[in-house]
C-alpha cells in the first residue's frame, strides 16, 4: 500500500463538489484551469491548514508532487514585486537571488499587497495566484529544480486545499492564459 492509500487525506481529480460555497479566490482558480481544460486533483485539509513546510509533509505526501515554497517578495522601496517559487527543503537566501535578477535588498511584501496582487492570504500564496494579477505588477521567479518535477503542487489561493498540477500546464498553457513570463533562477539552497 503506499503512503497515499494510508493518509486521511484523499486525492480527488477536479473541483470540489461544493466550490460554489467556498471562498470567491478558490472557487474562481477552479473555474479558471477548468476553462482552460488544465487537468488538476485536489485534496482538501482544513483541519490542517498548510501554514508551514512542516504542516506540509502528510500533504505532500498525497500529492506526489513538487511542492514549493511560494515566497512574496519585494524591493526596499515597494515599487518591484516577485513571486519566487524554490523546492520546500531548499533554504532562502536574499543574497542568492538579488544578485541574479538585480535587486538588492529583497524582503517580504505585505499581506495587503498579496492580496491587492494575488489576492492570498500569507501561507497560501502560490502561481495560481498570477491569474489575479491582471497589471502584471508580480515577476514570476522560479529555482531551475522545480522546473524538473512531472507534477507541482499548489494551494488555489487558500491553505486548507492543495492541487496537484502538470508542470508543463503550469508554465505553458496557464501563464500564456495569464499573460506571465517566468524568469529560471538558480538557487543553491545550502544551510
């Protein structure tokens, strides 16, 4: 049996029977990758809501996916916004990444501006995100290993669900739809 079949959590195929009761942001990433024909499987946890890569691990499990951190970020003056995704075990180094897409002094942003942008809450920013971002005001940055999994995983802008997405949907038919370039950094990660 594997770890899947042995989880409480269930790995469905398709929106929730009930997305029309669930928050306006999640229910309108279903009604997006629908329209776009983007095949997706969804498992739902919001006794454990996906706050920390630790809440994580009985998810990720599930969803035999790449899961990322998804971190909003941000330049000193406010003015550049970026949505890094990096692999969950790598660590983040502001250093590391201000060096390849020329900005120094990368901090978070606020949650008002995820929000404004990408309309999430902190803990469940992710690429799906980009589809609320219809000024194009967020840079999509993505570590190269990411780029290398089958399947990546992502919350529909909210933490008590996750999905498990093809790679190639995300960064090909979706940010096409989206109208969103990525930029590929190399992170190394090390502790």
């Amino acid at each position: 049996m594997d770890r899947a079949q042995t989880s409480k959590y269930i790995l469905e195929e398709g929106r929730p029977a009930d997305a029309d009761k669930r928050i306006p942001a999640e229910a309108a990433v279903y009604d997006f990758l629908d329209s776009l024909g983007i095949r997706y499987w969804r498992t739902d946890h919001p006794d454990a809501a996906a706050y920390t890569m630790e809440a994580c691990r009985e998810i990720d499990a599930v969803l035999e996916a790449t899961v990322c951190k998804n971190l909003f970020l941000t330049n000193r003056q406010h003015t550049q916004y970026y949505l890094l995704l990096m692999p969950g075990d790598k660590v983040f180094k502001t250093k590391e990444l201000s060096s390849q897409i020329g900005s120094a002094r990368l901090s978070f942003g606020t949650p008002e501006e995820m929000e404004r942008y990408l309309h999430c809450s902190p803990g469940s920013s992710s690429v799906l995100g980009l589809m609320n971002d219809t000024e194009n005001a967020v840079r999509l940055l993505v570590d190269e290993d990411v780029l290398k999994g089958e399947f990546l995983g992502a919350h529909p802008c909210i933490n008590t669900s996750s999905l498990k997405l093809f790679t190639a949907d995300v960064f090909g038919p979706f940010l096409e739809a989206v109208h969103h370039d990525m930029t590929s950094v190399v992170l190394k990660g090390d502790v």
